[in-house]
C-alpha cells in the first residue's frame, strides 16, 4: 500500500508541475493533495484530494508507478513526504489502487 502512494504522489508532483497533467490528473487536481503530504506542517487529506485519489483507475494508479520508477527523487524535489504520500489511498480508501513493483 505504501508503494502505491509513493507513486501516487511522485505523479502528483509532476502533475503539479505540468498543468497539463500526468496519468489522466490534471495538476489542480493534484495540488489540492499537496497539504496533506508536504514536508512542512502536513494537515490530514481534505475530501477534494480524497475524491481525486478515488477517481482513479487502476490502470492511472500503473502510470503513477511506472512514473515513479523512471523520475526517483521527484518527490523530495517539491517538498512532498514520501511517508505521508503513499497512505493517501488507504486513508482515502481508494478501490482501484494498486501495488507497485
């Protein structure tokens, strides 16, 4: 669970990045994510992250993973926590979340 979120959020930064998105998120989308997994001060995940997390599918949770394995160090790079990032889609309960390998 803990890699799916680590993807997760590695795609959530590049998102945020690239307004024109990663994986089938849009970066404003993904920016509503950013204060439950910043390095500093980190609030819990607000209903619009949890409701992007759900939205989705297992083959845009792949993405994320294959973006995470091909860009490491992205995350740290925007401040985001690895740690607080890859439980997003088990506080969010998201269904379609996978395990990355």
């Amino acid at each position: 669970m803990a890699k799916k979120l680590v993807l997760f959020l590695v795609v959530m930064v590049a998102v945020w990045e690239v307004t024109n998105g990663v994986c089938n998120l849009s970066g404003m989308t993904m920016f509503r994510c950013m204060p439950a997994v910043s390095n500093d001060s980190p609030t819990d995940p607000s209903k619009e992250c949890c409701k992007a997390v759900n939205s989705l599918s297992s083959s845009d949770f792949q993405c994320l993973c294959d973006y995470k394995n091909n860009h490491p160090g992205d995350l740290q790079q925007y401040g985001v926590n690895a740690t607080r990032a890859a439980q997003l889609p088990s506080t969010c309960k998201a269904k379609n979340a996978i395990q990355c390998s």
